[in-house]
C-alpha cells in the first residue's frame, strides 16, 4: 500500500533543536518523502471526487476551498488513515508511538488553492504563518507537480528567524511535522493548482503534552466541532488519570503525593485551558 513498509534510510528528518527549540532529541519535521505509490495516489484521488458537497468548505482569506470531514463520507480514506500500517510507518519515522486524530474532522482534510490573481502575490502564503491546533500534521501532495513549478513549498521557521523549505517533488510525497510547535506556512503554487492532504497525529502516551485547541479549526470547520474536541480532551484526561493510578497508589508502596501532585497540576491546566478554547 506504502512506497515502503518501512521508514527508508533516505528520509531526512530534524529535531527541534534544529530548529533553535530547547528540546534535545524530540521530533520536528521531515523532508519530503514518496509515502504513496501511484496505485494509492489514484485511489485517493478517486475518494475524493466522490466525497458530496456539503462536506466543501469556502472560508476566504483563512483558507479558500477545503474539504473537511473526509473520512466520514469516505470508508477508503477511513480504513487508510486509521490503518495499523501507516500509523507504524509514522511511529518509526517521528521515533515515538503515534494514533490517528481520535477528531474525525482532523483526519484527511484536503485543502485546495489555485494560482493567485489580482491583487495577490505569489510572496503571500496560502495559509498564513501559524502553528497548528493539533500536535503533529502529515501533509501529502495531491496535485501533479510540473516540472517547472513555481512555489508550492512549504515554509517552516526557526528560532532565530530562518526558513527551511519543504518542497514536493511530485504528487505522493508527504512530510511529517510538529505543527504545534513549529511556525509554518503554505505558499501558493503559481503555475498549477495545489491540492494537499493534512491528517493530524497525537503522541500515543497520554501523559505527553497536548496541545490540540479549537483556534485554527473552528474558522473553517461546519458544522461547530466543539462537541468532538471536548469528548477528545475529556477521554484523553480519563486515559491519563487510568495511568496515574496505576503508577501512583500501588497497594503495598503507598502513594507517591509529590509525583500525583505534579500530574494533577497538570490535568487541571489542560482542562482549564479546554473550557478556554470552548468559550472562544
């Protein structure tokens, strides 16, 4: 199904230290890889042209035509991005255990930009410089990528202010990015239409931070997805609390107090910060 089972020793990856973060040997991004073969690449497609209308959102400057939802009007798109294998692919490749989005709505979001006209530039970015309302973004190319494209490429910033461009080299080719952390932008493709994927990922330990929040994805998501992104943190609290128990209040130990207030501490700010981001 993937161009490889396993993570290929060509692809490229930097820490986040590499891009200035005090964060010693915690994953950042990749380089563009080949992650579909032309079967799947098709196949995609395919899904997509028959995903219905009402799942099309116009949302200008924010984000012009996306496609949200998708998994929910697709049993292909659902059964690939909550598949064991290419969440193993990823797991491998970010050096962490990985699970699918548990939001559906976060799951194969395709996002459609034509050439810019008028009064845009070529300069200005698809998607302004931002950072991202869920931990970590796979993003694939869709569109066919002419041999003499103009932009396209993704922007991601440093500490210090620089840019690494993340460029496809052609349709099928995916990278992996801490979009939480990492500022980045889209910049428009100025002699064809780019067409990409995102399907976000969280950390399959439910006691590494969290960071997805409501800010981005509410402006271009209909119907109001609150109600999903609550039952996420809440079930993921419920998951971290089984897990603190089972570390903190062994029988015969007695409870470790210092260590349960520290995760308790915790657990209260993400759940402050939850009803925050529902009151926005």
């Amino acid at each position: 199904m993937l161009s490889a089972a396993n993570p290929p020793p060509d692809i490229t990856t930097y820490d986040l230290e590499f891009f200035g973060h005090d964060a010693p040997g915690s994953f950042g991004a990749t380089a563009p890889f080949q992650l579909f073969t032309p079967s799947l690449l098709a196949a995609v497609r395919n899904a997509i042209e028959c995903i219905p209308e009402h799942a099309h959102h116009f949302t200008p400057p924010l984000a012009p035509h996306t496609i949200r939802n998708a998994t929910a009007h697709s049993p292909f798109l659902d059964s690939l991005f909550n598949s064991e294998e290419l969440t193993a692919f990823l797991s491998k490749v970010a050096s962490a255990p990985l699970r699918p989005h548990p939001m559906g709505v976060e799951r194969a979001h395709v996002n459609v930009a034509s050439p810019p006209t008028g009064s845009l530039s070529s300069s200005t970015p698809v998607f302004n410089w931002h950072t991202d309302s869920q931990p970590l973004v796979l993003i694939v190319m869709l569109a066919d990528v002419p041999s003499n494209a103009e932009g396209g490429e993704t922007f991601v910033k440093t500490a210090a202010g620089d840019v690494l461009k993340l460029e496809f080299p052609a349709a099928g080719y995916a990278y992996l990015l801490k979009g939480s952390v990492l500022s980045h932008a889209a910049m428009p493709a100025t002699n064809y239409r780019r067409v990409s994927m995102v399907t976000s990922y969280v950390f399959e330990d439910v006691m590494a931070d969290d960071e997805t929040s409501l800010t981005l994805a509410r402006q271009y998501s209909k119907p109001a997805i609150e109600g999903d992104y609550a039952r996420y943190k809440l079930a993921r609290v419920r998951e971290k609390l089984g897990v603190i128990i089972s570390n903190n209040m062994g029988d015969e130990a007695g409870v470790e107090v210092d260590a349960l207030e520290v995760e308790v501490d915790k657990i209260i700010e993400d759940l402050k910060r939850t009803v925050a981001n529902l009151k926005k």
